[in-house]
C-alpha cells in the first residue's frame, strides 16, 4: 500500500513579505493600521490618507530609521480600519495610540485631567468650587489650570475679592449662624440671608466678568465703589472693598507672564535630547498665565534623530495632548507638527468653531514660546541628571540582593490599621524614572478571618490578591506587568508568609526581600532577609541603603494615607444613610430641621413627623432606628 506524502506545510508570511501580500488587497482609501508582533501584541498604530499607498511603503522597505525597520521585522499580522476622511483616520488613531500603547509609538504618559474652576448654576446662590473631569454639573467652567496648586491659589484669591460660598449645599441648607468663612471675609453668608440673593448674584457676576479676562473693569468699579463709600464716610465697607482690590491685585503680581496680545493660549515648547523629550506646556487664560507643566512623552528607540526639531514628536503629543482636553483658540508652538493642517482641522471638529496652530516668528508670541523652551532645556537637564542616579542606584539594588539584572520594576508593600480596624495594604511601585505614582495601588482587608492586628494575615491577603490577579491575566493572554523585586516590610516571618503566597500561586521565581527595622527602630540599622539565606546589613552610609530607606517610608506614607482616608470616610458616614426611605432630600430636611443626626436620634415621633416629607410610619421607623439594642 503506497503512502500518500503529507502536503508541505506553508510557512507563515512575516515581516515585509507579510506586509506586500495585506497590500494586495488594501483599498485606495483613508484609514489607520495596526502591526501586530508574535504575541498579537500591537507594535504600531498609524494612519493614512491612502492605506494601499501607505503600507506599501513598508513592503519597499525604504526606511528612515534603524526603529522602523526593526518594527518591520517584528510584525507578524495587520489589522485595518477604513474611515470616511482622513480627519476621522487621524481622530481614531489618536484614540487607539492612548488606548493600545503601542511599542513603537510616541506616548504621552502622564496624562491627567487638569483641574478646573466651575461656578454653579444648578443653586440660588451659586457655588464657587475647584472640578476635574467631564463637565457633568450645570454651570461655567473656566481652566484649565497647570496644578491643583495654581487653582487653588485662584480660588483662595476669588473667595477673598467676591466673597462666594464654596461649601456643599447640604451644609449651606442645615446653615442658622454664618460659618468661619463669613468671619474671615471669604463669604457673604447667603445662607443666612446676610446678603440677598440679588446682591450675591451681582457678585457671581464680578468674579465671572475676572475670570473672563475683565478684570481692569472689575477692579476699576470696586476702585469707584470704594471712593464712593469713603466720600459718604461708610470707612468699613470702603475697607471691604480695598481689601477686595488687594486680593485681585496679587493675582497679577504673583503671575510671572501675562501676555498683552494673547487672551486665550496654549503654548507648547518641544527640546529632545539624548533619545529622551520634554515638552513644556504654558496655559493662558483670560490674558493670565495659569501655571505650567512639563511633560516627557515616551520616544521609541531611534525614534528622535534632529535635537529640538522633530515635528513628527510634536504631532504625535498634540494629538494625544487634546484627545479629552478642552481645546482653545491658538496653539502656539516652536516645532511646527508634522500635519499641522489635518491637526488643526480634527481640533476643528472637536470645539466647534476654528482653532490656529501656528510657530510665532517674532514679537511677543516668539517671546511666550522662547520662554516655554528655555523651561523645557532646565527640565529635560534636571530629569536626565535624576535619570543617571536612578540609574546607578538600581544597579546597586541589583547587586546588594543578588539579581541577575538591575531591577526595572519594584513593588514594596506596607500595611497600616489602629488595632486592626480600617486596615489597608499599601503597594507603591519605583523604577528608572523614580516612584510611579499612577501605578500605586490600596487594598482595602477584606477577609473576616484575620484577627484584628494581624499583619501577617494582612500581607498574606494583599499578596494573593496582587498575585492572583497577575496569574489570571497572564493565563488570559493579557499584558500583565511583573515586578522585578518585591519588598516587604519586615522580617524572616513576613517573607515566610509571602513566599507560601507566592508558592501556591506559581511566581516564586519574583524575588522577595524583606526589610526590617534595626534595634530601636533606628534608621541605617536596617536588616535585609532573602528566602533561604541568613539575614545582613548594608553600610550605613550606603547610597543604596538610603535609596531603600526611601521605598520602605513611600510605602509608610502611602498606607498610613490610605488608612487615614478610610478612616476619615468612616467618621463621615451619616446614620441617616442607612434608613430605609431617607434619601437625599428628606435627609437635607431632617437636618435642616433638627441641626445634626444627633438631633433627630432625640426626636420625638411626633416632631420627626412634622417634618416635611416625613410621614407618621416613616417617622416611627427613623425613632425605632436610633434605639434598637
């Protein structure tokens, strides 16, 4: 009987032999693409006003850097999306970028919301109060701001000129007596009536017509206020108003820049160096600078071939920077981007009326975008300084414990509870870029079975939820993130418990190490415990050894704040809220009515029940609340 020979079995397409088969059947039309590595994992978003013309490029292999063709040579599949414009291409690469976090991307990594300042709509007597996030409450939003610091300077210097309240309206309806705030000239008191709403909204109106660039005709008719309140010999209110004045007037001494010719700005200064950037971002509003931030996008290897000219870094963070930020009239920049007309059109599209990008030549533009450059040279200056000690440090870390590479990655967890209630793990996460706040996490204990004050148990608890996590996603296929050393505060005891955490899960191979404080607690006698060795000590004027003095209080400070959070929200928790039938308005009533929940767990049911809302069996069964046994 003759055997049939099997078939020869096609080797799969790779790299640019892949790429000019997907070309074959790519229309002529706008899109964006995804090149996909052997773990499915995406190397690179792009976009293309062709995607035939476009991916061909890759098969051709004509390559401007050593990093796209390395790219290249790493693909092993291709996903593409057609779109209707090249506009919408460049709106939904710009999404998937911060999504995916491709490899071979420029990131923009730090990407927080900016703080706002918000004045209410949805009240009488509307609220002055400091907002981040989407604009979900009714009302006038002004921002961004660079820092919660600068906004916070602002609306410390709009209570002391306009005098709104900043408190929460349950406050303001329980209110019979004005508050500190009244008493030290930062609040009219609407909610006593010692101001009538008609005046409050007069001053609403002020504080609204300052942060809208109106403030020479604000202060010009306090100016006239008070001259005139002198002329009839009212000395007090003229003082009010004087004092009113001065606070408006340090707004304007303390800014280091406010620009004549530029009402509405952002200004955006690139200088890349040594394969690293910073981009320097100047915020300017209603003719004020309203704080700076610098920001280092991620810039794949290879990926930064001119120093401080590079426009394709200077489109990819524009894009990313206004993907969920709120866009203004002028974009001013020293590093015109690569498709400066697309990018401006897209921004277009999402504030609804014409938005400018545009590289100042001269004037006082040139000099607001010089400025912002300068800050971005000192900034980049002072990060790759702090980079190489990083770096050395690391290294260090890496020798001390033994590992076979300097560690990229360090978790070092930390507990904290008062004799076991509100307990709170704590995990903070350092690495060449020094600590990496959006990485930290809390852990709430949970389990029941964890004696009160036992921090074993409580490691044992964080651990296996940190690690079992990692395992789930890792079996998923998900991109789960390893540390490269785990440290653990405290001793041979703690690692022991950890590691039988870390054995039934499978990811023993993570190194532990646990810290130890010395004889007395004192600090540089620190003593360091590895699995199946005798414990030591580093030198102690070690650099190293100040370095992990730094980790173990971070994580200290990280878990003693989580507790502190949660032990606070406790003390906030209203009896009220676990009432069946109260909700938010009867319990603004009851309050508003009886003072405090102290008040109405006096109340007779009678008087409960002469509150509005509040009927004769709601009534009894807030009295029965307040003395079950």
């Amino acid at each position: 009987m003759l055997e049939t020979p099997e078939a020869p079995q096609e080797v799969p397409l790779r790299g640019a032999a892949l790429i000019k088969d997907e070309v074959k059947r790519l229309p002529d039309a706008p899109g964006v693409y995804r090149m996909l590595g052997e773990a499915s994992e995406v190397l690179y978003v792009g976009k293309a006003r062709s995607l035939k013309k476009r991916v061909l490029q890759y098969a051709q292999g004509r390559f401007h850097t050593q990093r796209i063709a390395h790219m290249v040579d790493l693909t092993r599949a291709m996903e593409f999306v057609t779109t209707r414009t090249e506009t919408d291409a460049l709106l939904l690469e710009i999404n998937l970028i911060k999504q995916l976090k491709p490899r071979f991307n420029v990131l923009l990594r730090d990407d927080k919301s900016f703080p706002e300042i918000v004045i209410r709509r949805d009240h009488a007597a509307p609220q002055l109060r400091k907002h981040r996030g989407a604009h979900s409450i009714k009302g006038d939003y002004f921002g961004p701001f660079a820092s919660a610091w600068a906004v916070n300077r602002t609306l410390n210097t709009l209570q002391k000129a306009f005098l709104l309240r900043s408190c929460s309206d349950s406050v303001y309806e329980s209110r019979t007596r004005p508050c500190m705030l009244h008493q030290i000239r930062r609040c009219a008191a609407p909610c006593t009536g010692l101001v009538s709403l008609e005046d409050y909204a007069a001053l609403v109106e002020q504080a609204e017509d300052f942060l809208r660039g109106k403030s020479r005709a604000v202060m010009g008719r306090m100016s006239q206020e008070m001259q005139e309140a002198s002329d009839e010999m009212e000395f007090e209110r003229a003082a009010r108003l004087r004092d009113r004045i001065r606070a408006l007037a340090s707004i304007a001494q303390e800014q280091q820049i406010n620009p004549e010719t530029v009402d509405e700005a952002d200004v955006f200064a690139l200088h890349a160096e040594g394969g690293q950037a910073c981009v320097q971002v100047f915020f300017f509003r209603a003719g004020q600078n309203w704080g700076n931030r610098a920001y280092f996008p991620k810039i794949p290897q290879g990926g930064v071939d001119k120093s401080d000219e590079d426009p394709e870094v200077m489109n990819a963070f524009l894009g990313q920077f206004y993907d969920d930020k709120p866009i203004p009239k002028l974009i001013l920049v020293n590093v015109e981007p690569s498709e400066k007309e697309l990018l401006a059109d897209a921004f277009c599209i999402k504030a609804g009326r014409k938005v400018e990008i545009s590289r100042p030549q001269r004037g006082e533009k040139c000099r607001l975008v010089e400025h912002a450059l300068t800050n971005a040279r000192e900034a980049l200056g002072r990060k790759m300084a702090e980079g190489s000690a990083q770096s050395k440090l690391l290294a260090g870390v890496g020798e001390a414990f033994g590992l076979e590479a300097a560690p990229e990655r360090i978790e070092v967890y930390d507990n904290s509870h008062i004799m076991g209630t509100n307990a709170v793990g704590g995990m903070i996460v350092a690495g060449p870029e020094g600590f990496q706040k959006n990485q930290y996490r809390k852990f709430n204990i949970r389990s029941t079975d964890i004696t009160p004050g036992d921090d074993f148990g409580m490691m044992k608890e964080v651990l296996r939820r940190r690690f079992g996590r990692l395992v789930k996603e890792e079996e998923e296929g998900a991109d789960a993130i390893r540390p490269d050393l785990v440290l653990i505060d405290g001793g041979a005891g703690q690692v022991a418990a950890v590691m039988e955490i870390m054995a039934d899960l499978g990811v023993e191979d993570i190194p532990v190490v646990g810290v130890a404080k010395g004889p007395d607690r004192d600090a540089g006698l620190e003593r360091f415990f590895i699995p199946g060795k005798p414990y030591f000590m580093l030198e102690p004027k070690s650099p190293v050894l100040y370095y992990l003095q730094r980790l173990r209080d971070e994580a200290h400070r990280f878990a003693i704040g989580s507790h502190r959070t949660r032990r606070a929200m406790d003390l906030k928790k209203n009896p009220l809220d676990e009432i069946d039938g109260v909700g938010p308005s009867r319990k603004r009533a009851l309050l508003h009515a009886f003072g405090s929940a102290r008040g109405v767990a006096r109340a007779s049911v009678e008087d409960l029940a002469k509150v509005e809302g509040v009927n004769h069996a709601l009534a009894q069964r807030i009295f029965d609340f307040f003395r079950k046994a």
